[in-house]
C-alpha cells in the first residue's frame, strides 16, 4: 500500500480550502503555505490538479456519483478526494493504476472506513468513463463532434458550450474546448518607462524564465515561469503579467502622449501602466484618470502606480462609474476626455483558464444582469466623451450577449446615437496554448 504522495495531499487539502471559502484557486496556490516545502515540479502538479479539479468540478461530480450507492452519503472531504483522482483518470496522462492507488489513499486519509467505497468507484471510472472520454476526444481532433461530447473534452458546462456553438459555430466551440485541455500560457510585458524590453528580456533569461519574444512590442511569453512570482520583478514594476489578449486591448486603445484618458474599470491598474508603455513609445505619457467600484482594488492601483512611477500622470478613485453621466462626480473625473475606456465587468467566460472557478458558479441569468450592468455603464461612460474622441469597450467574455449585443444596445439608445463605430477591434476565442478570449470595440464620437 502507497502513501499518498505530498503533491496529492497538497492539492486535496487546496481543494478543500477553496471550497469551504468559496476562494478563487488561483489566490489560494500564491499564498498556501503548504506549498513552500514542495519542489518546483511538484509545485506546478498541484497547479494543474486544483486549478484543473476546480475548473472541471461539475463533470467531476456527475461521474463520481454515477458510481456511488444512492443511499450513501460522501462527506465533502472524501468527495474532494474523489474528485482529485478522477480529474487524474479523465485528464492527465497518469496511469490508471497510479491515479487510483492514490485517490484511494486520499480518501483513506479523510475517512479510513471509505477507502473500499474509493477504490471501487474510481476502478469504475477508469473502465468506463475514461474510454468514452477518449471516444470523444478522437470525434473533437475528427472534427465530428457534438456538444456532449466538448463537454467530456473539457469539463465546462453545456449551457456555455452551446452558447459558443449557436453564436460561434461548432467549429469554433471545437477549439474552446481544446485550448482548456492545457494551462494558459504566462504573458509579461516590459514596463518600459523603467526598464527597456532588452533590459527585462535579460533579467528574464537571467533568472531562468526562457523569455520568448511575441508580436506586440516589449511583450514575452515565459517557458519558465515558476520563479516569476519571487524575483521582484513585478514588485518593483519592471514587469507587467498580463495576458497577450489584455495587451492587444490596451495597445488598441493607445492613447496619444498628453491625450486625456477616463479608464473605467481599472482595478489594480495592469492596462493603465500598458497603456502609458503605449504612450510613451509614441513620445510620451498620457493622463489617466481610473475609476473603480472596489476601494480596495483603488488601493492596489494607487502603490502600482507609485512602484510604476506614474502616479503623478494617473489618478486611483474608487466611484460607482454608472454615475458618471451626473453632475457631482470626484474632481478627478470632471470634464471631457479624449478617450473613455470603459473595461467592463463581465462573466470572464474568456479566462477560464486562469479562473478556473467561474464554469460552474455561472448561469445564464448571471450573464443576463451582467449584460444590463454593462449597458448602464457603458451609457454613462459615453457622456464623457469630447466631440471627435474616442469611446472603447472590452471584456474578457466569449459571449455576445456581453459583447455585440451590448454594443447593438448602446448604437441603438439615445445617448448611443451621438456614436458610430470606429475601424479597430477584436473578438477572439481562447486558443490552444495561446492568449485568452476578449472583446473590443471602438466607437467615435460624431455628433
């Protein structure tokens, strides 16, 4: 009989956390200080199994109970075992006999007199579950698949994979389902206001990140990242993590150096400094004016800017951005801009990847108030555009109920009317091994 590795123990006890607390996975692995005795490589297996279980937990639990006694009850610190050894069985390249060996000691460690109940269910999974995932798998690389069968590729909900298919086609939902077959790749930019991107492309290599140049200006993706979080780097503004998507939008946005800029949405404050890296390479720095809704995430924005050196050139300010169309709003935020960038909440349908948590707490009816709130705020935002400026809206969504139908609504209001839509934009999907999906759109100001 094998102990359960420190890894697996590791990773059970993290999924235990994030569901008591309800916590995102990703906030958990940087700060669990079970971690600090596991080796690099261990580090990163327990990663991928909870950012992975977490992602998959709907699926997870259909198959687990499929197999279960009706009349048993798993108590949740055996489910989250289970779950744990049947993400290894159905996705990662394990052996079978390994991944049930140890989910049984998982489960033995949580309640000794369950191990006989774990290691018949989990054979069951591996004889008949992990052959029709793999059916599915070949119909998906065949391109003959239908949406039962992406589900079992990729573990998200059916009622988002049919959203993908009705608005994208079955072609398109094909590779969303594929590019959540593996983590997302980690993106930094160079701040280059402090550090050139030959500068930052040298301390990567030096620290043994495997910096590979991408095609957006100071921007890498790392080979190696798992030492990213502890070299300073970030701390101290040299490097901005930040996916090659959310690059494209702020370098789309590009202000002009000395232009006015209203960022709504700016939460901790990752495309205010692209933004100004825009600028700069352009000849100088422009003045942002950010406006969030959560003080703390102000609070957060305000010492990046400071650490970024742009704290006299952007503004921190924590106000409810559906009110900026009133008449009493913070001095900050007083009078026209150039360009209002409003960079919306959404669904993040986009990142599951790296938010691995919002598959299977979303519904349809949480996107539909999403998409309302987006529109509220989008409306506001436009008053403040000057006559010829420039009015951009962007989300980490895949769905167009947050993305075009949003912007149909706005052209189609009063306040909408004044705006025609400009030349630049993107909607693009999550792809295998590369950036996450996002939405931009800009509209001009006519009139």
């Amino acid at each position: 009989m094998a102990n359960a590795s420190p890894a697996r123990v590791a990773a059970v006890r993290l999924l235990g956390e994030t569901r008591r607390r309800n916590a995102r996975a990703r906030e958990l692995l940087r700060a669990s200080s079970c971690m600090e005795t596991l080796d690099a490589r261990d580090r990163a297996f327990v990663s991928r199994l909870v950012m992975g279980v977490v992602g998959t937990r709907g699926l997870l639990d259909s198959v687990v109970d499929v197999h279960v006694a009706k009349r048993a009850h798993l108590e949740p610190k055996v489910r989250d075992a289970l779950q744990l050894a049947a993400y290894e069985l159905l996705f990662l390249s394990t052996a079978s006999s390994v991944a049930v060996s140890q989910g049984v000691e998982l489960v033995r460690l949580a309640r000794p007199r369950a191990a006989g109940m774990a290691n018949a269910v989990l054979r069951r999974i591996a004889d008949e579950d992990v052959p029709k995932r793999m059916a599915a798998v070949a119909r998906c690389e065949a391109g003959s698949c239908d949406v039962e069968d992406l589900a079992l590729v990729c573990g998200y909900p059916t009622w988002l994979l049919n959203a993908v298919v009705r608005q994208r086609g079955i072609e398109a939902a094909r590779r969303f389902a594929r590019s959540a077959m593996e983590p997302a790749p980690v993106y930094v930019a160079a701040n280059e206001i402090i550090c050139t991107a030959d500068q930052a492309s040298g301390l990567l290599a030096s620290m043994g990140m495997e910096p590979e140049w991408v095609e957006l200006p100071g921007a890498f993706v790392l080979g190696a990242p798992a030492g990213l979080a502890q070299s300073g780097l970030v701390d101290e503004a040299k490097i901005v993590v930040a996916d090659l998507s959310a690059q494209r939008v702020a370098q789309l946005v590009a202000p002009s150096p000395g232009a006015w800029v209203l960022e709504v949405g700016q939460g901790r404050g990752t495309k205010s400094i692209l933004m100004q890296n825009a600028a700069w390479r352009a000849g100088g720095l422009a003045r942002i004016a950010g406006v969030d809704s959560e003080p703390f995430k102000v609070e957060v924005a305000r010492r990046r800017m400071a650490s970024a050196g742009l704290e006299d050139v952007v503004s921190c300010t924590a106000f409810d951005a559906c009110r900026l169309g009133e008449d009493s709003v913070p001095d900050e935020l007083v009078g026209a801009f150039d360009t209002v960038f409003v960079d919306a909440p959404c669904s993040g349908t986009g990142t599951l990847r790296r938010h691995p948590e919002i598959a299977w707490n979303l519904s349809l009816a949480d996107v539909g108030a999403l998409a309302a709130l987006q529109l509220r705020m989008l409306e506001a935002a436009a008053t403040r555009v000057q006559d010829g400026g420039t009015l951009c809206y962007a989300t980490c969504s895949i769905l167009s109920e947050e993305n075009e139908d949003v912007v149909d609504g706005f052209l189609a209001g009063k306040v909408g009317a004044s705006f025609a839509r400009g030349k630049r934009g993107f909607a693009e999907l999550p792809s295998l091994n590369g950036p996450d999906g996002h939405f931009c759109v800009t509209l001009i100001k006519v009139r």
